[in-house]
C-alpha cells in the first residue's frame, strides 16, 4: 500500500535549534506533526575522524510530494554543513492518522 507519506529523520544539535526547525515546519505546512527526541548519542566518521557527540532526533511526518520543500527548508535553518535528512517510506498506517496527516501538509 503506497500512503503518499513519508517520516523524515533530522538530527540536531539540540533541543532549541530542533525546536526552531519543527515550528518553522509545521507552521508553514511542510510538516503535519514533528517530534523532538532528547538525548540521542550519534556515532559517526566526519572529515576521516571517528566522533561521539550528544545530539536531538527529530521525526517529521509529512507527504511525499512536499519533501523537497521540507528538505531545502531544514537546509536553510540548519547549522551543520551536511545535516542528516533521510525520509522513509509509510507502506502503512491508521486511516485517521494518515488521513490528517495527508490534510495537514500543504
């Protein structure tokens, strides 16, 4: 089943800034819903050295067809250089959910 929707990852350096991109995501209709997760230990090799680094997840619910705007929007209130945005498919869900979702995103 192909939902037209999609939940998109995005790191952040912390809450504030994570914050800041979700309302700024959802209030211009790129986003029906984000969630900001405290507290994630990221591990990962930037510019050939290893790091460990304490950082925010967030989960951004949205239509595929809006994420190229989602995207470019996160990239334009970003702070790093090459920030995580990765989107994933929704093969399924509740109706209801997905149905407000579907409205909620411009």
């Amino acid at each position: 089943m192909d939902t037209g929707c999609v939940v998109v990852l995005v790191t952040a350096p912390g809450e504030e800034k994570a914050a800041e991109i979700g309302r700024a995501l959802v209030e211009e209709g790129l986003a029906a819903c984000v969630n900001v997760l405290s507290q994630v230990r990221s591990i990962y090799r930037w510019q050939e050295k290893v790091e460990d680094e304490r950082e925010v997840m967030m989960i951004v619910k949205t239509r595929a067809d809006a994420f190229e705007r989602l995207r470019a929007k996160v990239v334009s209130l970003h702070p790093y250089t090459c920030p995580e945005i990765i989107a994933l498919p929704v093969v399924d869900g509740s109706a209801d959910y997905l149905s407000w979702l579907g409205s909620s995103v411009r």
